[in-house]
C-alpha cells in the first residue's frame, strides 16, 4: 500500500462520519424547526442558520467523501457508481 492509498483511505473514513454526523444533526435541526422550538435566549432566527451552515457542511463533506472514494485506488469505485 502506498501513501497515497492511505490518504484517501483516511480521508473518505473521515469524510463519511462527519457527513452522517452533521447530516443526523440537520435532521435533528429541521425537526426542531418543525415545531417551532425557541425560547428568548436563543431565537428562531439562530436555529435556521445554524440549520442552513450544517446542511451546506454536510453537503461539502458528502463531495469530499465521493471524491475520496474515487480517488482510491484500492477501492476502485466507477464515478458513475459514485453518483447514483
């Protein structure tokens, strides 16, 4: 194995688990959303654009964890698996 087959392989382990964990935190900042959850110290306001930065975080990490993928060689994923 060669240094570059590590690198990807840490990257898309470390990619993959902070996407799945900023994307259960989403969900979990949308179903607060739904029911309308604020209290005077911490506004309504503040939980859509918390919602909003996770999400778009999350999105990033998902690319950076496909990008990862395709990029090892030991894997061998096709982009076009990838993107389905």
């Amino acid at each position: 194995m060669t240094t570059w087959t590590h690198v990807t392989w840490y990257t898309a382990r470390a990619s993959g688990y902070n996407a799945f964990l900023l994307l259960t935190a989403s969900v979990c900042l949308g179903l607060a959303l739904s029911f309308k959850l604020a209290s005077p110290r911490w506004p309504r306001f503040l939980t859509t654009e918390l919602h909003r930065y996770v999400t778009l975080t999350a999105i990033g990490f998902s690319i950076l964890h496909g990008l990862a993928l395709w990029a090892d060689p030991w894997e061998g994923f096709p982009l076009a698996a990838l993107t389905v």
